[in-house]
C-alpha cells in the first residue's frame, strides 16, 4: 500500500530552525516541497510496482500450484491407481486441450497400462503440437517395442530420435535393446556401451552390453562389462550367474562353482543357478554336489513336470552312489514320459545294481521296444537276459 503524503512543513521547520533570510526561507521552502511531492510520488510508484511484484508472484504460486507434472500422475498412480491419474490428466487437458506436454503425458500413461495404440496416437499428437521430437520419437519406439513387439519400429524409431539430438543417452539404451532382440549383437554392444559411457553409474547399459558380447562369443569383453556391473550392483546374483557360465562356457570350471554357489546366496537359489552349478560338479568330479544341486532344482515347480529333468537328476544319484533316490527319479521320468525309453533304461540300471534282476529285465524289454539298441549296452550287465532275438 502507498503511504499519505506528509504535510508541507519545510517552511515551518525552517522557521523553527531560525533561517536568518526570509526569501532564502522562502525559497528552501517551495524547492523541499517540490522534494517531498517527488518523493511521495516515487513511494507511490514504488507501492504501485510492489503491488504488481506481488501480483505475479501470486499468479506464479497459483501457476506452480495448478501444474501438473509427471512425477504428480505417478504419485497419483502409486497412491490411488491409475484410475485417478488418468482422471487428474483428463481434467487437466479439458482446460489445456492443445498441451502438447499434457499429449505426452497421456502417452505415458496409455504406455504404462499396455494400451499401445492409444499410447501412439497420444504420443503423435504430442509431436505434431510441437513436443520435444526425440522424446516423443522415443516413447514411440518403446511403444512399438514393448507392446506392439515390432523391433524394427523401435529401431528405426530410435534412430531417429537420435538424429534430432545425438546425445540423447536413453536413445543409445533403446536401439540397443531393439538391436538385441533382431539379434544384431555387435550393433547392441555399442549402443549400450554409448550409454554407459554418458550414464557410467547406471546399469542398464553394462546388462545390455554383458549379453550382447555373451551372444557373440566375445567372452572377453563380456567379461569386463559384467565385472564392472557387479562394482556397481555387487549385490547382482544375475550378473554372478551369468560370469560363471562364462567361466564354464572357457573351461574354468572351479571358478565357476565359485560364482554360482554366490549366485545362489545372494539369491535364495533359483532353478537354473542350480542346474549350472550341478554341471560344474560334475565336471569337478563332485557327483554327489551335481546329484543334491539337481535335486534343489526340481524343486520348482517349472522343472518338476519334465522327465528330462528326473533323468539327469536320476544319472547323478546314480553317479553318487545314491541308489534309492536314484530310483525314485527314475521313476518319475517313467511316469512322466511313458513312451521315453531312456527313462527305462535308467531304471533298469538302477534296479540291476539294486539286485532286482527280473525288474530290471523287464525294463531292458520295454527300453529296447522303443528305441530299438538303447539297451545293447545294459544287457551285457545282465547275462541271464534273454537275447533279443530269441524273445517271442
């Protein structure tokens, strides 16, 4: 607010202070009260201004205040659902119908709950009003990607964000991503080692680069992305899984023991760091690890319906000495493929150094009838089989 003009009272003051000349008071007089009136003009303006300072202020406060940005909608969608962040953006556009921000943002959304083609038309309004063109470029390209699974749509796409700004770091990640899954791996291997190079803290570009010189048989520089992964994330039992199928994959079989036995750590065991290990063991000749690692394997449920998979754990009990386990999943391989004569033929074996001949005979019978040879070799065990020839 702007504050009342004092009185004139420069001719007063002078007065009091005793001015011996009275045109010189006079004159004092008339030229402070022109002093005071600029001077009360100034603070005038100055409030005039302050008001208007205060005004924009406001009008940003509430701006800032009515701004909706993407971390509002994932909040929204975290705390409520995406529901209510489509409903927050809805309402938001109804306002601002050519936002092209606001178009990507739906683009966004539509992305995240699987809509791919509502996602495109969104994220191409986005670019036709103007949005930046290698976001929404980008967004396409996961779009067609992840959803539509067309990875010649997000490589080109990719590449074209990347053309309108090559320094666009999660282009590089993109492309790399498509060329992994057209199974261009040299091409991936750069990209994501593009992006590591302007991203060195992140990971997503050293998992990247660690499979695609995994594909190519560059076990060397596979070895070195992985390596510099796990100085990142050492906590990464995939990233220890998969050097020690490197270290298998060239024969340091020990090594390898040693990663997947921290694979399974740090993981609680999963199935297939199970199933490595097993076959380190039994390279190292520790056919009772292989036999008990097989045996920790199919207990997931997504091997246990396999009898390939009770074959070898039945091979290893064998191996170790472990005849009754050994049965039981041969067993299991018999039940679950019927028709598969190998499965006899293991049984069979079991059953022979168990000391039941006649079971084992009959399995030999059975191995043989479906694949005629496959029990040549067994037969031999058992000298009071019959020749195969001499059966009726």
């Amino acid at each position: 607010m702007s504050q009342p003009c004092p009185d004139d009272r420069a001719g007063s003051w002078l007065a009091f202070a005793g001015s011996p000349t009275p045109g010189l008071e006079y004159n004092i007089s008339r030229t402070m009260s022109r002093t005071f009136k600029l001077i009360c003009a100034f603070l005038s303006a100055a409030a005039l201004l302050g008001l208007a300072v205060f005004s924009a202020l406001d009008r940003a406060e509430t701006a800032r205040a009515e701004r909706l940005d993407w971390s509002d909608l994932r909040a929204i969608g975290s705390a409520r659902g995406y529901g209510a962040a489509a409903e927050a953006l809805e309402k938001k556009l109804s306002g601002h119908p050519n936002d092209a921000l606001l178009h990507y943002y739906r683009a966004r959304l539509y992305f995240e709950a699987g809509q791919g083609k509502e996602a495109l038309a969104e994220a191409d309004k986005a670019i036709a009003l103007g949005y930046a063109q290698e976001i929404s470029h980008l967004l396409k390209a996961l779009i067609y990607g992840r959803l539509l699974g067309d990875s010649r749509q997000q490589l080109e796409l990719a590449s074209k964000a990347l053309a309108y700004d090559p320094t666009y770091d999660d282009g590089y990640l993109v492309r790399a991503e498509a060329n992994f899954a057209l199974r261009r791996y040299s091409e991936c291997s750069a990209d994501a080692a593009s992006f590591t190079r302007m991203q060195p803290k992140e990971t997503d570009g050293l998992e990247l680069e660690f499979l695609c010189r995994e594909a190519i048989g560059d076990h060397a520089g596979a070895e070195a992305a992985g390596l510099r992964l796990l100085k990142l994330k050492p906590d990464s039992h995939a990233a220890l899984w998969r050097l020690g199928r490197l270290s298998a994959a060239r024969g340091l079989q020990a090594l390898a023991h040693k990663r997947f036995s921290e694979a399974i750590r740090l993981s609680g065991g999963l199935p297939r760091y199970f199933l490595d290990r097993a076959a380190a063991c039994e390279a190292l000749g520790d056919f009772s690890c292989s036999a008990w690692d097989y045996a920790a394997a199919l207990e997931w449920p997504e091997l246990s319906g396999y009898a390939s998979y009770y074959h070898l754990l039945g091979c290893a009990m064998h191996r170790a000495g472990e005849l009754e386990e050994g049965l039981e999943a041969a067993e299991a391989a018999v039940s679950k493929a019927p028709a598969w004569g190998e499965g006899y033929e293991l049984r069979a074996r079991l059953k022979a150094e168990a000391g039941d001949l006649a079971g084992a005979r009959r399995d030999l019978r059975a191995a043989e009838a479906l694949s005629p040879g496959l029990g040549r070799e067994l037969s031999l065990l058992i000298p009071s089989a019959e020749p195969a020839g001499q059966r009726k």
